[in-house]
C-alpha cells in the first residue's frame, strides 16, 4: 500500500545516505565501529528509535580488492556454498557481530543491513544470519555482486530483500560464473540510463539498459545517494 511504499522508499534513502558515510569514519553521531585488521572488513551499528542498522563499508584498502576477486572455490557459511573472498571476510567478524545481533534480538527492533558493493554482499549476508536467527529483518543494497554460489527457492522472506541497481553497474553482474543473487523473489530497483527508475523490471530491458561506457562509473555509490535522492 501508499504506506509502506512510502516507508520503504524513506528506508532505502537514509539506507543510501549510512552506505555512503560508512567510506569516512563513522556514518553518525552513535555509531557503534568494528574493523577487522587482518581482512580490514568495517561495519557500523546504528540504533535509532524504529529500528536497528548494521552498515558494511564497501571496498576502499587494497585487502578488499583481494577479497573481491577470490571467488573460487566456493566455501560453507551459514549453511549455503558462497564467494569464497566474500564469506571470509564475513566470518572474520563475527564475534562483534553475534553480540550485536544478540542484542538487536533483545531490543525487538527490526534489523536493516545495508551497503554498497563488498558492503552490499556483507550485508546480505548478515541478513541471512539474522533471519536464521528469527531477527525480524531487511537488507536494502546498493551495486551488490553476486555472492552464492546455488540457487536457492527461497533463501530469504519475500520482499525482505532490495537491490538497487544503478544503470550499467558491472559489480551486480558479477562473478559472471556459477555465481547467483541471494534469491528470486528479491525486490530490484533499476536506476536506468534513460533517466527513469523502474522496480522489478522486465530482465530483457534490463539487458538493453546496459551500456559497456557506464559500466564502471555506475557503480560510484555519490551516483548511487545522488539518483535515490531523485526518488523521493
């Protein structure tokens, strides 16, 4: 309903704003930081008021790059065949995040993951441990790889889980290989080079939509904030 479309579209824009803050130090003023050094993964926890946030930086040391390009072989975590680079820089924090997680499911707030990029399927991710802790849960992405390595039917809630696209974004359509998004009935929001923005578009527009150019300028998450900014 005109409700919840609205609440979502709030939730994806401040979703939009944390990913961006979460390249400088902290994303606000109470912010919560946890950095790995050895795989320099960095998160954030945020609790407002509605809700609770957990908000992965996306790559910015060269570590993440060597984490974003060792797909092969695929590894077990949280019971599903994963991106090998992606899964162990997601299990290097876990014990920070089991006790942030274990306290979110104390508070009984919802839980929003967010990110961009490596942030993006960090995020995913810990949504996925969130819901099989039964953590009221929703992870709303920006230029997310692919990061399991199987299909799965149902991995996630319906609707729990929104990806956000921008135009010609080479980082959502890779690895090319055996790689997958986390699940199919995932929300996908197109911020198209026409101009437009379509939810759940037509994949052979998607396909048309593409531009090789704009391939790598798409995915800068300041073009990301900018274009979800113009949807409110």
């Amino acid at each position: 309903n005109e409700s919840n479309r609205e609440t979502l579209q709030a939730q994806i824009l401040k979703a939009a704003e944390l990913s961006k803050y979460a390249y400088g130090d902290t994303p606000a003023m109470f912010a919560q930081k946890f950095t790995n050094k050895l795989t320099s993964s960095t998160w954030f926890y945020l609790e407002d008021n509605d809700c609770s946030w957990v908000i992965h930086r996306g790559s910015q040391q060269p570590r993440d790059f060597v984490v974003d390009a060792l797909a092969y072989p695929p590894i077990r975590h949280l019971g599903n065949w994963v991106h090998m680079g992606f899964g162990l820089a997601h299990k290097s924090i876990q014990k920070n995040l089991k006790k942030i997680l274990a306290r979110v499911r104390k508070s009984g707030k919802r839980l929003i993951c967010t990110g961009h990029s490596l942030g993006a399927v960090q995020a995913e991710y810990t949504h996925l441990q969130a819901v099989r802790l039964a953590i009221p849960s929703t992870c709303l992405v920006f230029g997310k790889p692919r990061g399991f390595f199987c299909k799965a039917k149902k991995r996630f809630p319906d609707q729990s889980v929104w990806s956000v696209c921008s135009g010609s974004d080479i980082v959502c359509r890779v690895p090319r290989y055996g790689f997958v998004p986390g699940c199919t009935n995932q929300g996908f929001i197109l911020l198209a080079n026409d101009g437009n923005n379509y939810v759940n578009p037509d994949p052979d527009f998607v396909k048309e939509d593409f531009s090789i150019k704009d391939m790598v300028s798409d995915h800068s998450m300041d073009l990301y904030l900018k274009r979800v900014k113009e949807m409110a």
